[in-house]
C-alpha cells in the first residue's frame, strides 16, 4: 500500500485486505493512509448491529496493520455521515426486546450488549494510528459517539449535527457522555445540547471546537483530511503513535501520572532509529524515510 | 404543576409547596418547570448565611418533587443576579469573628461553616433535575460559584461578571476554583479572572464558554431560559436524568469509569416504558407523554 | 524590590539575588514584580542542558522569594521567544549519545534525564506566584512546554507556535502532551496541531484559548504582561497564593477532592490579617497593604 | 460530662443531651467517652428503618459535641451486637413493595432509599471522634456493615459473625463490600466469607484482623472497650482527630495526596496549643490538660 | 449441567460444551459447577502460548455460560498446579526472538504480546462467576500470575509457591505484581517473595492471607474447593455475581465511588425474583432455587 | 565496591564515596550491598533537622550508585533503631517557634517544612534499589514513618515500637498515617496503635505483617538483613528494580493502569541482556553475572 499513487479525489486503490467487509470500504488514496468509508447510503449510513460489530473488526485490523500510518473515517454518498442508529433494526433487537420478565436477568443481557457496542466504536480510539473523522450532511446520535472516538473531527459546512439519544427516551450509552465533556471546553454548551437534543451547525461546532476545521462540501472535506492524514503519515510512525498514546493518556490521569508514562514511554522510543533520522533529515533539509512500525 | 398554564412573561403561578420559604420565589411558568428567583432586590440579591442555607434545602426539594423535570434559577429586580456574599452579613458571622484564640480550635469550626455553605450551594449541582442560571445586570463573586453549578448558563448582555474573592483577600472557596476549570476551555482566561478579580462582559463569557447564549435584556433571557427548561421538560425525564447524571460522572471520572457506569445506568433506564414510547412517537411522529418519575 | 520604581519600558532595576545567573536576567519594573528574560537572542533563545537546568533553579528561588509576587517570563531580542531545545547541543548530549548498546540499561539514563528535565521546565508551575508568560516571534517546541506551566499566556500578533517534536522524530516530553489537552478546549485542535508539527498563529492560539490576550508587538505585550502581574501584586499574596494552588489542584482532582481540600486551606488562610484588611479597603475604599509571606 | 465519674461496669451516667433517642442510650461512663448502646434486644437488636436513622442522628450528634472525644457502640442484652435488618420490618418497606411496575421509575427510588441507608450507616465513619466498636454474640449482616465504619473493632470470644446478605438474596450493600477488602489483609478469606455467607468466629475474625482485640464475655470486652476509649479522650483531640482524619484519608488517596494533605492539615494543627502543651508534658512527665475542640 | 449428578471424587461429567479444548478439561462436579484442569501433567503444566490462549478463551466461555454459577481450577496430575511458563517454549517464541534490532519496533510487539498474555490470564478474573483455584505441589511464577485472578485460594499443604520472575531476568508482568499487594495484607512480605524469588510453603501462604485454607493432599484440596464451589452454586446467582463485582469494584475504587456504584446496581438487582425468593425461603426454612442468570 | 570482601559481622569495608556524612555510616559488607547506620547512639538515634536532611541525601546518592544493587539500613549502637525526633533541638526549630503572629504566614513557613522533611525520608522509597530495615530496641515515632518507605522490614525480638506521635500532641506527618495503612492488612490495629500511641512488640509486629521476620538480638537480625540483602544483590538489577518499581506503582493505581505500566516497562527491560543471561543460567544451572545498572 505504500507504494499506491494516490487519485486526486481520494478515492485511491482498494485495499486487499480489507476486501470482505459487507459495509466498509477501505482504500489507499494515499501512501500509508487508509480511507475507510460507512457503505450503506440507502439508509443513511445507519447502522445496524452487524454494522456496527464490523466497524471494531475494521479498526482492529487498522490498527495492527504497518502499511498503515493514518486514517480517514467518511460516509458514502451525498446525504450523510451517518443517520445513527438505524432504528428499525434495533427495534427488532433481541436483547432490548427479549421477552425475559426478570429485570435483574434482562439487565444482565443489557449491560452485556451496551459493553460489546461501547467496545465496538471504541476500536478507533484504541486503533494506535491516528484518525481523521471527516463528515457531512446528517450526523445524528451515533455519529457524535463515533466521532467522538476519532483524533481530529473536521467537516463540511452543511453538516447537521445533533446529540439525540434523549429524543428517543434514552441516555447516549455508547460514548458521547463520556467524551464530549473532555472533547470541547464548553460544558454549558455540552448540557444543552445533549439535553435539547437539538440540531447544531458545523459553525456551532467549529466555535465551540467540537471540529477543527469547516470546509465546503463533501468532496473538499473528504480531500482535506486526506491531505492531514498523508502529511501525518509522512513522519515517523514512532513518534505519531507515541503522541496519539500519550495525549489520550493525559485525557485520563493526572499531569503527575502522564509526565511519569512519558519518561517511560521516551526512554524505549528514543532508541529506535526515527529519532537520528528525523534530526538528520532537519539538518539536512532531506525528506525521511521511516521503517514500518 | 404539569397543568399550570404558562403567562407570556415567564411568571407562572406560584408553586404552593414552596410558599414557606423566605428569599426564593418559586413559580411554575410552564408545565413541570420551576423558576427559582433570588428574591432580595433592595440588596442587589445578595447572600446572607440564611439564605444560603435556604438555597441548599429549595433544590433539595426540587430534586424530589416528581412534578418538576426542568429548573430556571434568575435573580429578582433590574439590576442583579446577585451581588454576592452580603459582606456587611458577612462581618458580623459568628464563626469568622469568634473570640476563639487557638488557631488550630478555630480551623476546626472554619471548616465546618465552609462545608455547608459548600453544601449548600451544591445542592443545586445534586439536583436531579437540569437546571438553567439565566443571569443579568451584577454576576460577581458568589454569583460565580452558584452559576457553576448549574447545567446550562445563559445571560443577558449587559451582564457584569467577576470572581471577586481576591479583592476582598480570600481564595473562593464556595465551588468556583474547583468547578471554573472544568466548566470552560481556556485555563489561561480562567487564572486570568480569578487572578485579577477583574470585570468580565457576556459576550467574553460567550467567548470562553463560560456561557453558551447571550440575549437582549433580563426579561428575553429569562424568557429563552423557560422555554429552554420547557423544551427539556416535555422529553422523557429517564432520559433527561439520566443524560445529567452521565455528564456529571463523565467530568470526575475516567472515560472507562463513564462508560462501565453507563452500561449498568442504562441496563435498567432502558426497561422503563419511556424508551419504547419514545421510539413510537418517532416512528408515529407524535408528541409522547411520560409518567412521572 | 518592593520600592524600586519602574520604568516605562518594563526593563526594571535588576534584581540583585539573581544577578549570578547566566542565561537569564532578572530585573523588577514594579513592586513585588520579577521579570525573567531568556537571554541568548543570538541562538534565538533555544535551550541547552545548563540553559533548563538553570531555568529551573530560578524559579526554585522566585517560589521562595518573599519580596516576589508575581513574575512576568519573556524571550530576549526582537526575533524569538523561544526557538526550543537547541538541537546542536542536544545532537551531543552523552546520554543520547552514550555507546551504551543495552538497551534496558540505555532507558535507565534516558527515563533519568527525562524527568531531570520535566522538573526543571515544571519548576515554573511549582512556583508559588503567578507566572504571565508573555511570547513574541518564533516559539517552538520547547516554547509550548515551557509555556504551559505558566498560568496566564498572551503573546504578540507575531507570534509563530509549532508543537514541533513529531518533526523530529519523538513524542514531545517535556509536558505539553499532558499539560496541552487541559489547557485548551478542543481536543480535534491539539491533536491536529500535535500531530502535524504545522505552526499556528497568534490568532488561531487565541481562538483556542491557548493564550488570552494577543497584542500588537513585543514591545506592547511584555509592558501588558508586566501592567497584569502588578496588578496582581498588589493583592493580598494569601488570596492570590492560594488560588494558584486551588486552581492547580482542579486540574488534577475530582470536585469533591479540591472542595475538602480548599475547607482546610482557607480555615487557616482566613484566619491571616489579609482577610480582614482586605475587606476594611473595600468598605473604607483605600487601598490596602499586606505584609510579606 | 467531661466531670462525670465513672463506675466499674462502664455503665456510666446518662448523657442528657442523647435521651431523646429511642432505640440508642447514651451514656459516659469516662471522662469524655460516650457509649452508644444498641436497645432492642429482644428483637436482636435488629435494625428497622427508623432505627437506622435514628443511628445516623446519632452519629451526627456525637460529631459535633465538643464534650465528647471518644465513643464505644455495643448492643444490649446478652445475645447479639445485633442480627442485622429486621427482615419482618424490611418486608413492609414501601419502596422495596411499592406496586410500582416501571423498572426505571421503581429504581429511582431504590437508589435513593440505598443513598439514604449508607449515609445513615456511614456517619460513624464521618463522626471526627474515633469510635470502638464492641460486639458480642449474633453479629450478622448488617453487623458487619456497621462496624466496618468504626475505627477500632473488638469482640467476645463468643461472637459469631457472617456477612450474610448472598442468603437473603442480595449483595450486601451498605457498605461491607465497598469496605471489608480495605480492613482486612485477605481477599481470598473476604470473597469466601462474602460469596458463601458462612459463620466465621472471633478467632477467626482475628487471625485475619476484622477485630484487632478478643475478650472473654460480653462485659469484659465493653469495659475494655471504654478503658480504651478513655485513654484516647485523654490525650490531645487536636491530635486525635487529625490522626482520624488522615488515617481515612489514606485509605481513598495515593500517598502522594495524603502526604500534601498532611502538609496543609498539621500547617495549622501545629498552631494550636496542644502541641507545645504535650511536648511539655512529656518533658515535665505531668498528665496534660487539652481545651475542647 | 444443572442436572448432573456429582461422584464423590470430584471428577463429574464432561461438559461437552467445552470438549473441544486441548490444554484444558472442563467437567461438572456438581450441579452449576464446573471444574476446569490445566492437562499438561507431563510437562508440570507448564503454559506455552497456545494454552494461555487458550485459557482465555475458557473463561470467556464460562463467564457467558448460564449453566455455570461457580468454578474451580486445577492442575492435573500429582505432581504440579503449575510450573509457570514453560522456558523452552518461551525461548523460542517468535516475540522475543524476533532479529528486529530497532529497540522502538522491537518495543511494539512486545507491548502488543504482554497485553495480550495479561489479558488472557485476566480472563479469570473478568469471569462473572466466582473461581476457587485449588492448588498443589509445585506453583512457581505463572502460577502465582494465575491465582492472584481467583476470587478464592485453597491449597494442599504440600504445595510449593514461588514468585520465580527475577531469577529469570525480569520482573513478573502478568499480573503478580499488580494484584498481589492488593491480596494479601503485609506489604514486607510481598517484597521479600517478589525480590528474592524464594519458596514460600502453604502454611506460609495461609499466614500472610494468599490463601484462605489448607488441607492434607490434592485430592482433599479439590474436594473442598468443588463442595465450596457447590455451596455458591446453589445460591441466587444475582447475588452471588453482584457481590463479585462489588467487591472486584472496590479493590480499585474509593469507598464512596463504590458506595454510589453500589446503589445503582442494587436498584434494578433487587427487582428481581431472587431476592423474594431468597427472603421466603429463608422465613419458611425451605431450600429456594432461583433461574438462570 | 562489587569486589569487597565481607566480614562476617556484617561490618563491611567503609564506601569511600559516602565518608563526608556525619550521621550515617556506609559499609559494604558484601558485593553490591551497601550498610546503611545510623550513627548516633549516643542519643538513641534520635534525628536533628541536620540529620533528616542529610539522610535524604545519603539515600539519592545511593540510589544513583551504580556500585549498590541493595541496602541495609539499621541503628548504631545497643539500644535504639531511633528513638525518633530529637525533641529538644525540634523544641528549638525556628519555624514552630518562630515569632510570626500571623497564622496564615506562618502556616506557610510550617508546609514547607513539613514537605522538605516528607521528601527526605521519602528519599528511601524513591532509592531504586531495595531496602531492607533491620530495627532493634527502641523505634518510637520517627522509626515508623522511616521503616514505612523501607521495601522490607525485619526486627530484632526486643524491638520496642510505638507511633508515638499523639502523645506529644501531633497527627504523624511525615509519612506513617499515609503509608501504615497500605503496608499491613488490619485497619482495626493500624488506628488502635495510631491513636493510643501504645507499644507494640517485634512478635506483634509480625503477627499483623508490619515486619516479615523475627530473630533474636541486633546481631542476629543485622547479619540476616545483610544476607537477604546480598541475596538480591547477586540477582539482575533489571529485574529487581523493575520490580520495586511495579510493586510500588501498584500500591496507588489501579490494577489496569499498573498492568498498562508493566506492558511498557517490560518492552524495554526485556530487550537488555539479563533476560536471555538468566534464563541461560538456570538452563546450565550456572550463576549468571549481570552487568552494572
């Protein structure tokens, strides 16, 4: 994959391995990025259960793959990153409508099946590359859990975003209350809108740096990300995943507990070759190569 | 309270249950919402040590009362939200200007006035039920602490912020050191405030984040406040609970905490009759009613 | 140094304590004020070993220094505040550069020096007083993790940022990676900027809140940086003292942690002549004085 | 009470300030010791829910009375410490048999009720006089949750403990299992006792140190219960409370918290005038006289 | 299984859900119980990769299986528990032996092979249901890894326990060293067998709390362990599996962490039928039996 | 020091490089095992300000020495391990009895006392090689807060402990009420001998687990600590100091975080040459030799 030459619209070449997935496809639009894009436009990109187990299969594999260095998360077709969950589908989920009396037994199930979904969507913020999410059109409910979970959030300026599990009786369990509140600084706005449930714009967003960045149009934004995720996966793959480690490590821990993790983590980092290299190259003003990682 | 008919002003009609208390009017402008409002306006609202211990039991009835899902807290009068600590009151206290010589003696009883005073201001961040500071006019010292704990804070533009303490020769010490840096994104702008006990404007609340609206006047934001908590008190309070419940965890806590909590919260909130009726109003498109909770 | 006069220009008188130091300067512009320059403007005031080492014992000596109450932080010269560690220097640093092939006995010295270094940058957030850093022109690299340990950040419109260590191959250590995230609101920025080494500007950092004021050159933000800190001298140093340390203990404790531990912290700060003198200014509307801590 | 003689069973006098109480007496058989007794015994001494309120009163009180600066609980009659929840009394519990049916409606008010019964259990533990717990005979269930919140645990020979809430049904949760694995050394001898519900006895209980003393008799371990609690009341409560204080402090914090906390806590426990008074004292080898606190 | 009828040597009935694994027999001792052998017996039960693989996926298995409500683990054979890791397999574990000489790479895969190995011993523990690891003869370093992940540790008095680690070059990284300390009580004692890797014997084990008891030879020890195991098993396994995850929760939580978790998990476990049942059954001293979990 | 011949006596030749310290001796009674002595009998060991400082200097040095592998630390003389502060120069300390009137300067002055005593006996813990106390005779106060930052503790049978602080009017500050909880199993004991500062005897102490073993006399006890001490000397300082360093990580974070920690600092320490050494060593069954760390 290293070697694939990249299209000028980011669609790049199938990647090989990542062929038998029903409801993602993986491409190479550049070398060392990988674009993984939710394939189900007819419905929106909603997801289903099958969807949305997959998803963590894909990113496992990402994440151990040394062709790639970085990735880009989209939605297929015009309309949507995705529409959330896909609602039909999930009222004919057997657990939620499991015709088991006992709550106490049906609360097991429960716990079970939310843990498997958080563990699922989790898969891209474990995945050690980095990821661009880069969305568009409709991004509703699950969408700001997926999100939530990628590195760098950039999108286009017709995005419409909402939190909206509360509108369908529930509290978002599958990653949004728990990441949004250290994701952007402002908690006043955070309540509002997970408790209104009410639509905001990507300049909503881009001002209270949900996203980092707004751009016109899908295919512009799609491209740009690209463009982030190639100049990311141009530098050493040991110190980008050193620093993806380490910041959602401070995410967690106290600055006391990180700085200690970091001497640690530095002290094995710092021996392998990228370092020499990357100095050399800056002196030099060379372009360096990595080995893969 | 759910029947009460809401005036176009936001007054509402008295709630009859809290008729008793002395410093804080509490009405009902809309169905199950209650607007709490600071009512010492010959004093710019300011806080004596009765009416902070009066504070802390109004929102512990509030978080009760089955028959309010939503809270408005404003400040009575033009000119205030509130000015803060009643500093005349404030030197006449019996525990700061105690005879009490040995400094380790009165450490002890120091500490157990900054204790409920803590408490009781907190008593609003403990309620159950989301609650919007809608603020105006004077916002200082304590104003500061007692908006923090609030779920969303609004204001109205001509609003006069400041954490004051400093300039009377103390640290904060009722919430606002240990919440501010939570509650917004920019550490710099916050040791900046609290530092230099300067005055800050609504439209640099809205900046930081400190706010999420600003509005024209007392009377609109008051108004927007309502039917915010209107908006909040129509959807299903399993979900609306639960959403402020999570985002409180989610700010003390790992994410992989949140996450675990979430799975066993929702494990039991998903078998309450709201999620269905919920999914059914979508799916009819009809406004759903939610039993009380 | 509380009676020196201070000149227009913020130059100050020099600081007699400090006046063995060789890569800083020291001087008071106003009372109580120290004004710390990074003095080599030749190598764009990039850091060597003796350079951090020395660093971290001048603040060491601020933090002790009853006649200091606020410190203002700036980079010699008109180009740089800052253009980070000083890769020619380190290109010969014997730890890095030690024929030690083991690799297990290699990390020892590493994780060493690493957190030799980490204390001498975090010796300025160790500082008891408040430290305003004021940045202009180049400030790279180890300018972000200097400048995180400060409490208030503005710089100069000139200003040119990079989180630059992915550039040269390593995870940045020095504690922007831990300080970064809980500085600024947006995750999706730090990352983006983290990730890319890409330089940002006055403005953009100001639109984070990684700095809170942005002025028109150096000249212009130091003497504004110099105006703050003096303004905060002339407070109470209990009050002021004892927000640092509240404000730092947010950072890194749950709520209820940081409510309890400033109960004992102002059960004995209250208990100071600052309180009450404090409070006779205000009602008597003079300016108070308060004795040396 | 501090001038109130002591007889030779402890019974003591009775404490005015406690006879309102209806399930508890009060008495001091010590100088400064107050002894809690249980008073159903021919109900066991079981718990119903006005009695574990009462017990929260209790604590709450004793607290708070500078004339007490230590406290022994034991339960009346020859039988039992006690047998725990009154499981007649608990079969009629409102909330357990409301005819509520929504589970997420019908949980809410189980959580609360649990908060509330912790919170009355837990105010020995928050009481800052230290307290011994003396038990004898049936000591189950409940039994154990209460005396995992006193400081000091002793039994009869006699006494026949189990945690026994896996028989009822339930995991324990008032506190035995938040607590036991923090008092004890053994987690493979807490899950056995905890999961199979077993009789464990006072030999047992100290082998593993649940009880740090075992006496023989009911009467004998009371008195030596007091006799103990009399040599802690004489000795400085400026000291003893701290000790309290930071020894719980411990258990929830890393040691690097409790060591700052330490700093901060005697910085003003060392101004007061037992310090200097005890060094005397021992100097001197004369018995101390220390002011309430 | 439920149904099984149980011998009186412990051997029970193969449970043919789990026929297919090599390393490791599964069987039902007794009803609800299962009773899984480490088969290896002619190389001491020593674990190459395969089998700690394989054990993972074991305990995976049970934990979801709702025929199982307690376990028992044990080592086939007379001679061993286990002998820990076996060497030979290990030396030529692809990992370790890799010719990568980037010490960065080479760290990569290591991280990826230790997490991995951590995870499937961890299984154990994540497996909701209680296990009884009854242990034998030899039990040197892996064994120690293993154990610690039990809820309950019984041993014959001829077993022979070692932490081996350090002996052979490292420092044990499956897991003794974090969940050790937290098992036992004396922190001397863990550091004397940690750092010297020397033999403890059972009674040593019983003293210091690794284990909660003691019997004459392997065959008793098993017998104990699998009548234990029976006794959990007939138990409500709502309770049985609440208590193991409270008191799993509060070995790295604080107490009111804990408490509040405690609550939330009762709330809907209580609306269960086990807890009426239970509380019948013990009012009419019959012998409840409670469905599936 | 590694080719030092040692006496019998555990007496060892004098380490040249520790000769300028005044109260304490360093010896090196076998290779790579330092003697640590205290060396005031004459005084019972008591510590001055002078000495604490100079203690925590003795244990940096040793902690970088790459000649020292492990310690001994014990008392000079016949009678004491230390009879803990000396009282009558601390009667003289210029900060308790410095003439600052104001409680909240002063409580300034007294923090930063207490924290630079803290970090001076803390310097034991922090020393990267293991420590071993062996204490005879009297080890009152001071004793146990130094014994507590020991690794292991092992005693003479007529030691005579006590944590003596409340008799002279004080909560312990310098580490023994933060770290005594966490090193044995029995709250219940822990707060009986913190608060009736009673004696304990040696068999006491290990019947709780404060000392892991016994031995009759100083000699004895010393000789037996020397030998322990050479013991772990002669293994891989890889391994060794890992494992210090992961029990202690393991004490004050969570079982998952110290399991994250161990995967990192493994992946390096693995990669050194002690590994395949020792593990070749036990294959030929030969005595490995490790290169200095």
């Amino acid at each position: 994959m290293a070697s694939s030459s990249s299209s000028s619209s980011g669609a790049g070449s199938p990647l090989a391995a990542y062929s038998a997935y029903k409801f993602f496809t993986v491409t190479s639009p550049k070398p060392f990025v990988a674009h993984v894009q939710i394939q189900r436009p007819d419905k929106l990109n909603a997801f289903s259960e099958a969807m949305w187990l997959e998803f963590g299969r894909v990113f496992q594999q990402l994440s151990a793959d040394a062709d790639v260095r970085a990735v880009v998360l989209s939605g297929a077709g015009d309309k949507a990153f995705t529409a959330g969950l896909d609602v039909q589908s999930a009222s004919q989920d057997s657990t939620l409508m499991s015709d088991q009396k006992d709550p106490a037994r049906k609360a097991k199930g429960m716990r079970a099946q939310i843990e498997e979904f958080q563990a699922s969507i989790g898969a891209m913020e474990k995945c050690e590359k980095p990821v661009v999410a880069a969305m568009h059109g409709i991004a509703l409910g699950l969408a700001i859990d997926i999100s939530c979970t990628a590195d760098i959030r950039i999108c286009a300026s017709n995005t419409r975003f909402a939190v909206k599990e509360v509108d369908i009786g529930l509290a978002a369990d599958i990653g949004t209350l728990a990441r949004l509140p250290k994701i952007v600084g402002s908690t006043s706005w955070v309540k509002d809108v997970c408790l209104t449930a009410r639509d905001f714009s990507a300049q909503e967003a881009l001002a209270v740096g949900f996203v980092s960045q707004v751009h016109e149009g899908k295919e512009k934004t799609v491209q740009v990300a690209i463009d982030l995720a190639a100049n990311i996966a141009e530098k050493s793959p040991v110190a980008v995943q050193g620093t993806k480690e380490l910041l959602n490590h401070a995410r967690d821990h106290s600055t006391v507990d990180t700085l200690r993790y970091t001497q640690l983590w530095n002290s094995v980092a710092l021996q392998g070759a990228d370092f020499p290299a990357a100095i050399l190259s800056v002196l030099k003003k060379q372009k360096p190569t990595f080995a893969k990682l």
